[in-house]
C-alpha cells in the first residue's frame, strides 16, 4: 500500500506534536509526515513540549516514552491534565508493551512499538485526529 492509497482527512485539518529526543527519528518523520500534508510541530523533550502545546493549538501529540528529564508517562499525564482534549501516541521502544499499557491508562490514545511501522502509525494519527476533532466540536457544544 502506497502512503496515498492510505485517505487522509482528519490528520489534514490538525496539527501534530512530535516529541522525541532523536533527530535521525524526527527527521524521518517529519519528511513523511509533511509529504503527506500533516501540520508538524517538533520538540524534544517534555519541557519543549509543554511550551510548544501554551504557543500553539495542538490536537495531536505523538510522544516517545524514554526521553531525558521527564518520562513520556509524566509528560502524558501532565498534557491530559491541562489539555484534557488532545489525543495523545506514545511511542515505546524495546518491544516495552507493559509502558504502552501505562500509557493507556493515563489517558494516551494508543500506542505503537519502535522501530515504527510507519503507515501503522499514520493510520493511528488519522483515527486519533478523528478523535480530537469530535472532542473539540463536543466541547463547543
């Protein structure tokens, strides 16, 4: 499956925060990402992240679990606490199933293993976009 033949619409009209500490990662996807059309933002630690999401209006956060300073479980519960609506993906490495668990039941969306599968993890920030744009028009209402 090409990355076209995936159909974006939700992930088009967000914008998305990446948070992860390696640049060759971040590199790579912010190319698919931005080739695809999806409004990218990077940052690469909790504290980068946490002024980012005051500066601007995030909808999709796709964070890493082991970065410096603070953890990704910290981060994600301090993101859920202030901005209840974003739809956070945690990103876990070292086939570490048990954090991506952690962070479902602190609130993140979903989860995916690094190495990442690139198109597995598109699809999960279309249906998470789809999410966050629901909880944005609930909240409006």
């Amino acid at each position: 499956m090409s990355e076209q033949a995936f159909k974006l619409e939700a992930a088009l009209k967000i914008h998305l925060l990446l948070v992860d500490d390696e640049p060759e990662f971040k590199e790579v996807m912010q190319k698919h990402l931005s080739r695809m059309g999806i409004r990218l933002s990077l940052s690469e630690c909790c504290l980068d992240a946490l002024g980012t999401l005051e500066a601007h209006a995030i909808d999709v956060v796709i964070m890493d679990m082991n970065m410096p300073g603070m953890d990704g479980i910290q981060c994600l519960k301090k993101v859920k606490e202030r901005w209840p609506l974003i739809e956070v993906i945690i990103l876990t490495g070292h086939a570490s199933v048990k954090s991506g668990i952690e962070g479902m039941e602190s609130g993140a969306f979903d989860y995916c293993l690094k190495p990442i599968d690139v198109r597995e993890l598109i699809e999960k920030i279309e249906l998470a976009a789809q999410k966050a744009l629901i909880n944005q028009e609930d909240d409006a209402s």
